[in-house]
C-alpha cells in the first residue's frame, strides 16, 4: 500500500474544508486527513473520526500528523509555519506567505535550516496548464529578451456584502490590505515566476475608491525592470465587466494571454533588432497590408480550458509527493516572499508618493503598516 | 458657382504634397491651391501654374490666399499660425500644434484675439467614424462616469534608417521629441478629446532604448484625473508586433477598442453602485458561469473601416466649410494645446523623475527643453 502524507488542517473555514473534502472523498491519493485544528469547537463534529485540536501548537506536537496547511488569516502564516519546520512538520502555507516581507524572511530563514522538511505554499495558478506553458516559452527564450509587461486583471469584482461578512475582511489589522493581499496575490506571484522581479516600482493605489473599505480596491502599477524592461499591473475589485488581458513583449515576439484561456504567440522570424537593420517602414507596412506577414511573424493561437478545483488538488498531491518521494515543488515556500515584496512595494510607493526599489525597506513597510493599523484602531 | 478657399501650402513635403495632390485631383470642392512656399526651389515646378513663394511672410501678404496649412517641422506651427492669423488669414495648422505649451499658449492668446479668422488644427483621426461615436457614447454618458482609460497604442513601428533620412529627425533640437511629438499626437488628442486632461501624470520615458536616438522610443505614463478616475497610456517606436488597444471602464460599462477598428460596448443593465448594493458575488458568478449574463450586461459589437487619405480630405473640406458658412469645426486649433500640455507632462516627469501636476510650469519646461537641446548640440 502507498504510503500517504497525514496533514493537519490548522483553519476549518471555506478553504480548510475544501482542502479536507478533497482528501476525505479520496481525491488526493497520497494524503489523509492526519487532524483537523480550530478555534471554533462546533468544527469539532464535521469530521468526528478526525483528531481535533483547538491549539495548533498542540496538533505539531500530537504525532497524529506528518505536514500542515495554513488556511488562516494571512497574518498567521509565517508564525504557524515556522512553529511547523522548527518541529520538522512539514508546511504548505496558504498564500500570500504573510502580509509584510520582514516577517516572510524570518520564516523563509527558518525553512532554510531545515533542509529536509517540505516547505511549499499554495500558489495553485502555478499549476495552470496555460500559465505553465506560458513560463516554459519565456524561460526557453521564444520571444527573446523581455522589453515590456502588460496585465490587466480585473477579474476580482466583490460587492460591498462581501467586505461586511466579517470584521477583519478588508482592514489594516485583520488582512494588512486589500486586493493585493487577498485577490490578487496569484496573479502577483505568476508575473514575477514568468517575467522576474522588477527593480521598481511606482503605483496609484485607491484606498476605498468604490468599496467602503479602508484598505485599496484599485491598483495602477507602473514597473521597471532595471534593464531597460518596462511594465504595467492593474487590478481592482469594482469592475464587474472584469478584463484578464496580458502581454509580453519580447526581442523576438509577443505573447497575450486573454481571459486566462487563450495563448496568443506571435514569433518573429528574426529578432526585431535584426528586423530594425534591415527592413524599412515602407517594406514592413506593405507586407502588413499585403495580408502575407508570414515573412515577419508566424501566429500561434492555443487554448486552453480549466477544471475548477484541479489545481488546488494538484498542488496538495505535489506537496505529498515531494515529502514522500522528492518530487520537485511546484511552488517552494520561499518563492513566497517575491509576491509579498512586490505587493510591499506597490504599498509603500503609494505612500510615499515616490517610485520605491526592490527590495524594499522592510523595516520601514512594517513601520508604516503599523502606523495604518494604529490610525484604523483609533478610528474604531 | 461654389466660392472656393484658396489655401496656402507651407512646405511641400511628403504631408504638402498629399494635401495638394488631393485639391488638384478636385477631391476638395470647397479648396483651391491658391500658393505654394518652400524652401527648396526646385519645388516651384511641381505646380508651374501655381504662385511659389521661398518666404512664408510674402505669401500670406500676397493676396493670393485665403487660408495656410503648416506642414512643416513642429517648431514652426505656432510661429506660422500667428503670422497667418495677425493678417487675418485662415490658419490649419499641422499637428502637434508646437512643441512646447509656452509657444502655443501664444499662438492661442493671437487666435483669440482674431475670432472671426478660422484656426483649426490637423487631427484628422477625429473624423475617424469611430473615434467620432466612441467620443458620443462617452459624452452621451452611455458607460457613466469614466474610472479608468488604458491605450497601449504601439503600432509606430519606425526602424533605425527611419530616423536617420533626415539630421532634424528625433532630435530634441529639430523636433523636440520623439515618439510623444512625432507618431502619438494623434492618440494623446484622441484621449484628452474623448476622455479629458489628467491632473497629475507620472511616466516612465525611454530614451534611445531600441534606437539610437536622443529621445523617447518608449513611453509608459500614469494618468489620475483628480476624481478617483486613473488611466494608462503607453506607446513606442519598437514594436513591429504593435498593439493597440483602448479600454474605457465607467460606472455604467466597459469600452474596448482593438486595432482602431472594432468597438466593443458592453452596457450594465444598472449602474455598478448599484449593482454593489444588491447582488452577492456568488450571484454575479453564477449568472456569470451561466452563460446567460443579460441581466447583467449587453454587449454591442461594432465594425468600422477606414480609407486611406478619407480623413484628411474631410478635415481640409471642413476648414474651408468653417470659412466659407460657419460649420463648427471638428478640431478648433485651441484645442491643439492639450495635446502638447500632456506630451511636455510626460516629459517633465520622467525629467524631474516625479508626478508632475498639470497645467504644467511651462516655464520649467522650456528651460529643461533648452537644456537637452544645448547638450545634444554639445555633442555633435
């Protein structure tokens, strides 16, 4: 018989119980459900034949478990997942890593002593066909060097209902920020797999624009590569008719994903600089108007469809097989602090009015944060 | 008989000669070549029945003409515009109306001073049928207040021997800029037409980035309009893969325009404030995933086709109708300042490397102006 992962769910809300009812209706063939913990004790009857704890710390120290997951409150994943690795418990944190980087780092530096236990976080997108696919042709150079990023992701609408369904949704104290800390971070974390860190960043951040919300519901990001390169990232959670359009230009091509579904690869037939040097303007606009561009680019269109739920499974079955067998992480927990950086960045250079570098002061993010954590309490 | 606006061409160029080419072919009813200057002698052959002037000043005090259009380099229109205007001839000025607001706040104040003497400016994509509707749905409030633009407009692909046909090309002493004062006007009028002047704008401008040239080949800016509203604009000279697409978010739909040709309207059934105040996200995902999304939005497709040469035809037929009975012009030369108040705002933001307000200093400008053109003479 396989051998299977026992894991601890430390949080049994919406997410937890998804996670659990996967692996409880058999659908992640190397893990069980090792005990459940939560604060809430009616959570206790949902699954009566599972251990239960009203203490994490307790659970790392049962024995009844092999690894955690993190389906809390974003503030407590580095502190749960460090108290998980010190104790060779093997963690999956819930994305994002945390809400400000310096305490990411602390937990990245815990990890990094504990070469053996699994760390790995839940950026289930990463296991999105189209955006592995999209990674594989950038990485293996088919549109060349990058020159510009572009994505608009609007996609996260959320009505005002959904901001009042519990009192830390949406604040300083109870999430550290709003649609870059809650929606967006997937996205956040694909631009930076795919296309690297930028060097800086300058942002127009919307702080209750058009929720009554004190965190921001949109995001206009201007980035800077340092090489040259340059890119756009917008998200909000107003707008209803929801864009998901992203470009990359590169040397020798251009990609748009539109909707997350389709892939359009356009490959230049010799890089654009060799292009610069030898056509004309005239020579490149008859043969647009010819209709036979094939001379300067071919077009490849793929698309692609996505089984909700999929991926969340895969990243679970990845996390198991990496501890049971060493299977490549789809995502390590210490790519974790990319996302939380950048959205760091895009914070504080709204902030501070001014474009910010990477990395970012984190000692001045968390001194900042704390100041809106205190300004909203004493709002309260 | 049809009275007829004798027009004067200043400057036989490739724009001059398009526009005379047109009148001689009788394409203009309401336009006659009245006189031709050019520095260049050897142009007085091209139309031998045609008065040729070397001076400028000697043809507007000739007689022989109505009207001018100034095609020639950017520097000059509003030099050109106000000798015209001062003796009360018809002045077309080419676009950009200058290349810094300072001068054409002059060439304003004189056509302000003359308002029974036409001054129009050349935008001829504002015939454009569809940027014509694009701005009625706008200012019919068919999509409601507007809360964020975006326009990637890099179709200007231009290669290195592009720049190097003439010595004044994509110099800050011979045009004044790049890409913002050569291929974009067109765009940046269109957004501030169609959409309004920002308030504030921040950029990041390439100079020389996929060119050897002094000035911007890249152009990625900021915009915030004072009212929460924020919007993108991006271009360049380096994507021979170019894009353009222009999306319009409001309170009451979405716009998109793909390739200046297909406009794409979806209109909420209410507003979203609305929409916030009543549904549930799970409501929108359903209906959403259901396919049938008309409770919420419709969508309007429609498909436009544009012929070479049509829009400048219509924008000299309408000068010499503004002249001849008043018809109310599609572009009043003030409005050419806009455009220039917005490219110097770029500009001065990525020269001060902060968001700039605007109006802009226009003082400020000219003498960071001055500055690049004294370092680029330098160096020659």
């Amino acid at each position: 018989m396989m051998k299977k992962v026992r894991l601890g769910i430390i949080g049994l809300g919406t997410q937890g119980s998804t996670y659990a009812g996967f692996i409880a209706d058999g659908k992640i063939e190397n893990m069980t459900i090792g005990a459940i913990c939560d604060i809430d004790p009616a959570k206790k009857d949902v699954y009566p034949d599972v251990p239960f704890y009203d203490n994490y710390i307790d659970m790392l120290e049962s024995g009844d478990i092999d690894a955690v997951v993190t389906t809390v409150p974003h503030y407590l994943h580095p502190e749960m997942g460090i108290e998980a690795l010190k104790r060779d418990v093997h963690a999956l944190v819930e994305k994002p890593a945390g809400v400000y980087a310096k305490q990411v780092r602390e937990l990245n530096e815990v990890a990094a002593s504990k070469p053996d236990v699994t760390f790995g976080i839940f950026f289930n997108q990463r296991t999105n066909p189209l955006y592995r696919k999209l990674k594989e042709l950038i990485d293996q150079d088919e549109i060349g060097a990058i020159r510009r990023t572009n994505w608009i992701i609007t996609t996260w609408w959320r009505p005002q209902s959904y901001y009042e369904q519990s009192a830390w949704r949406a604040t300083w104290n109870g999430e550290g920020g709003g649609v870059l800390v809650n929606q967006a971070p997937h996205q956040i974390d694909l631009l930076q797999w795919i296309c690297g860190m930028p060097k800086k960043v300058y942002s127009n951040v919307k702080y209750g624009y058009q929720r009554n919300i004190p965190v921001e519901d949109e995001v206009t990001t201007l980035l800077d590569y340092g090489n040259g390169a340059t890119g756009v990232f917008i998200t909000c959670t107003h707008d209803i008719l929801g864009t998901d359009r992203f470009e990359i230009l590169g040397d020798k091509g251009k990609i748009v994903v539109d909707d997350s579904k389709t892939l359009t690869i356009k490959r230049l037939q010799k890089p654009e600089p060799e292009l610069n040097g030898t056509m004309t303007m005239q020579d490149v606009a008859e043969i647009m108007k010819g209709g036979d561009v094939s001379n300067i680019y071919t077009e490849e269109v793929i698309e692609f469809e996505s089984v909700w739920g999929g991926q969340h499974m895969e990243v679970l079955r990845n996390f198991a097989a990496n501890i049971l067998e060493g299977e490549p992480l789809i995502a390590p927990g210490s790519d974790g602090i990319h996302g939380v950086s950048l959205a760091n960045a895009i914070h504080l250079s709204s902030w501070l009015e001014k474009e910010v570098e990477l990395p970012i002061d984190e000692e001045l993010y968390f001194a900042e944060l704390t100041k809106k954590i205190e300004a909203e309490a004493a709002v309260k």
